[in-house]
C-alpha cells in the first residue's frame, strides 16, 4: 500500500478543536498514527484524505505495523525451543 497524507480533527471534552497531518495506508490506521499527537482530554472527530499530499508537512510518522506494536511483549523466535528442549538464544 502507498502512503496517503490524512488530516485528522481532533477535539477537546471543552469542544475545542484543532488538526494534525499524518502519513498513513488507510484512514483508519491515519486514526493510529495520531493517537501519540493526542491530549489526554481530546478524541478523534474527522479523517480526511488529502487531495493533494504534496507540500504537506506531517506532525508525525506513520502508524507502527502490528508486528511493531505487539514486539516490546512477544519473544519472538528466540524464545522457540529447539528439539534437544534448549531454548534458542538467537
């Protein structure tokens, strides 16, 4: 997939609102990659792709993939063990 330029509106439990720009696959993953941008007292109100990604600058990166986010609590294959019953160390 290529990477969309998505504005995203966010807004304040005071209904207060403001937008932040982000690269993005898919709107919903656009939702993703602002969450990180977002105060604790703000939800998401709009995604809007944009027309025209050229000359936008982004507030922040793309959303992380599900491998990256789930990374920090799966071992991963140096956990699998290996047929003698060692755990592989890499």
């Amino acid at each position: 997939m290529t990477e969309k330029i998505y504005e995203v509106t966010l807004e304040t439990a005071s209904g207060q609102t403001r937008t932040v720009t982000v690269p993005s696959p898919t709107d919903v993953q656009a939702g993703d990659a602002a969450r990180p941008l977002m105060q604790q007292d703000e939800s998401i109100l709009a995604i809007n792709q944009l027309a025209d990604a050229a000359g936008h600058d982004v507030d922040a990166g793309p959303p992380k993939t599900q491998a990256e986010e789930l990374a920090p609590v799966t071992p991963g294959v140096a956990s699998i063990s290996t047929d003698n019953g060692e755990q592989n160390n890499g």
